[in-house]
C-alpha cells in the first residue's frame, strides 16, 4: 500500500462501513461490560471506529501509516470521548498494547494481506488471543480466495465503487518466487488513474489457514459467515467474515 498518501480521500468511502457491520459490534459487544473495549487493526480512515465510540464503546485504532493516524487525530481534536490512536504494524500491537484487555480485536478490509507471510499472521493471532479477555473474539475481514484459479497467471478480484472512485485490483504470481502480487488502480469517476499499486507482495490467505490457525491457538470456538448479517458462507461468498473466541 505504497499510494497511501493520495489515497485518503477515497478510501473511506471504498470501504465504507455498513449498517449490518454496526448491527454485528453492537450484538457482540453487548456480552460484556459497558464500555466493551474494542480495538481496529489498520484502522484506516477509522469510520468504523467512530461508529462505535458513538455506541458508547472504548475504542483503540492503529494503523501501520502514519498518515491514517494523523487524520484521525485530527477529527477528533474537538471530540469527547476520543479514540486511542497509535502508529503501530499489526506485528507489533503484542509488544505495546496490554494483556487480557480487549473484548473484542478487528482486523478489517482484508489488509491482512498484506502482512506478507502466513507466519506473522499466525503470531498475530496468537499476540491477539493474549490481549483478549476470557470469551473474547478476534475478527477478520477477508476476500474469500478459495473461490479464485489461482492457476491462472492473473487473478481479477472484485471492482469495489463509490460515487467519486472506483478500485481495480488483480494478483499476478511470480511464478520463480512462488509469491502472489497485487496491483491496483484508483480510477476517478471522470476516468482518470489518480494511484496505483504495483506488484505489491501479498499473502491471500485460505479459509483453512485460518482454521488451522485457530485450532492450534486454542480459540474455544470459531465460525466463519459471509457477511456481516452471518448468512452462511458458500463458494462463491466474496467476503468471508471469520470469528474466533478465546
């Protein structure tokens, strides 16, 4: 995510947050005590976060770009409660966030991705379910891979659009390396390329990683939906929303 700097205009409203994904927090928010403490990994323009403070929730927010940090700070200079914020890589929230802590850890908008390797979000996980209180969850917002060739030599994934932009993105795979890369385009309503990302290293995870992963961490419990509303996920599920407790 090497554009990030021309990006925040457009990003909040690519991956804008849905009045299902309020609905979802809320619910599981609701089983633990007020205020249920909520922390979003590569939070983004954090809209998300901001919901849910306002749902009278303690929200943290951290995010690998300083420049996502900043803005946030930003919007809430003249705000009560205000969202806590920190420059933080995801690899590292287990090293300077606190232990037994958070109801509820978000990784969103399927930028686990880009942590690159399939280890680090293993010790993610496992960083996570430490910060986690007793019946905790931890919860990941990812593209459903499982249902993409990946024999191919290039992997067109869903166009996501809002009203000012559109986003292209498509994997291609260094075949001598064995790694997946991702380009994107940022694509004005008028037609015009404002960023692009390219041959951005990426790891695109499976749902069966993720299972594996939760088994051998020792989460009691983990389900898999295919949205926010948790209708069941199927092959041709774009999204898979996966929910682990401690």
């Amino acid at each position: 995510m090497i554009y990030i700097k021309k990006w925040l205009e457009n990003y909040g409203e690519l991956f804008p947050v849905s009045d299902s994904q309020i609905d979802f927090f809320n619910k599981i928010g609701g089983e633990f005590n007020k205020p249920a403490k909520f922390i979003s990994l590569e939070c983004g323009t954090a809209n998300l976060a901001h919901e849910l403070l306002h749902n009278n929730f303690d929200v943290t927010a951290t995010d690998s770009f300083k420049e996502f940090i900043d803005l946030l700070k930003i919007k809430s200079t003249n705000t009560e409660p205000k969202i806590k914020a920190f420059n933080l890589f995801p690899q590292d929230i287990g090293r300077y966030l606190g232990k037994n802590f958070y109801n509820i850890i978000y990784f969103g908008d399927y930028r686990v991705v880009f942590m690159r390797d399939k280890i680090y979000i293993s010790k993610l996980m496992l960083d996570a379910k430490a910060m986690l209180t007793e019946g905790g969850y931890l919860i990941f917002d990812l593209i459903n891979f499982t249902k993409f060739d990946f024999s191919k030599d290039v992997i067109e994934l869903p166009t996501k659009k809002s009203s000012r932009a559109s986003l292209k993105s498509w994997i291609t795979k260094d075949k001598e390396n064995i790694t997946y890369l991702l380009n994107q385009q940022v694509i004005t309503s008028n037609g015009k390329v404002i960023d692009e990302v390219k041959d951005e290293p990426i790891t695109p995870i499976s749902l069966e990683s993720f299972q594996k992963f939760a088994k051998e961490l020792g989460f009691s419990s983990f389900e898999f939906y295919a949205d926010y509303k948790m209708n069941p996920l199927n092959a041709d599920s774009e999204k898979i929303v996966c929910v682990l407790k401690k």
